[in-house]
C-alpha cells in the first residue's frame, strides 16, 4: 500500500533515502519516532529543511498511517505530537525555517 501511495511516490521521487526510511518504519510502533526525527532539526547547524510539497506529502503519510494503524497512535495522533515538540523542544525543519521563526500550523484533519 505504502508504495503505491502518491505521497510516498512524491517522497520517493524527491528523498530516497526519506522513502527508505518510511518504508521501513512503516505500520512499527518506531514510525513516530522516525517522522519525530525527520521533522526536526536536532542539530547545532541550521538546515534547509522540506520543500512544501514534500512537507505536505509527509504529513499526509503520517495521517494515512494513524488510521491504517490506530494502535500505534500516540496521543490523539502525530500531529499533536508536532505540536507538542513545537511547543517544546527541537526546531522545525520547514522550508527556510531558522528555528527562531514559528512554523504554521498543520492543516486539520
């Protein structure tokens, strides 16, 4: 299912090694932890961070994946989880973020 996804084709097409990683997170109880780590610089150095489309496209896995797999959903599901760590620690990887700006918030579901 995961492959034929058009968000995870996006994915693929533009981070290989991204899709790599979701493929093998994918439907494990690690698959937070994963879109934790990728969305969120935790390095001294800033970073360019995901293009919006690619951003887009990672969200919409993380949603697909919440409701493929509801067991795995931590909380009320991974976005509020980003909005969590927004609040707290670590800094948006989003397109041009420097870690002083907000990011906007994520579309609702």
């Amino acid at each position: 299912m995961l492959r034929q996804h058009p968000s995870y084709r996006a994915i693929q097409e533009a981070f290989p090694h991204v899709a790599a990683k979701l493929q093998e997170h994918w439907g494990t109880a690690t698959f937070l932890e994963y879109m934790d780590e990728t969305l969120y610089n935790k390095r001294p150095e800033l970073r360019q961070g995901f293009p919006q489309p690619v951003l887009l496209a990672l969200q919409t896995l993380a949603e697909t994946h919440d409701q493929l797999h509801p067991e795995l959903v931590q909380q009320d599901g991974f976005w509020v989880h980003v909005e969590a760590r927004r609040n707290g620690a670590g800094t948006p990887a989003g397109p041009g973020m420097s870690g002083a700006e907000t990011p906007p918030a994520p579309a609702a579901r």
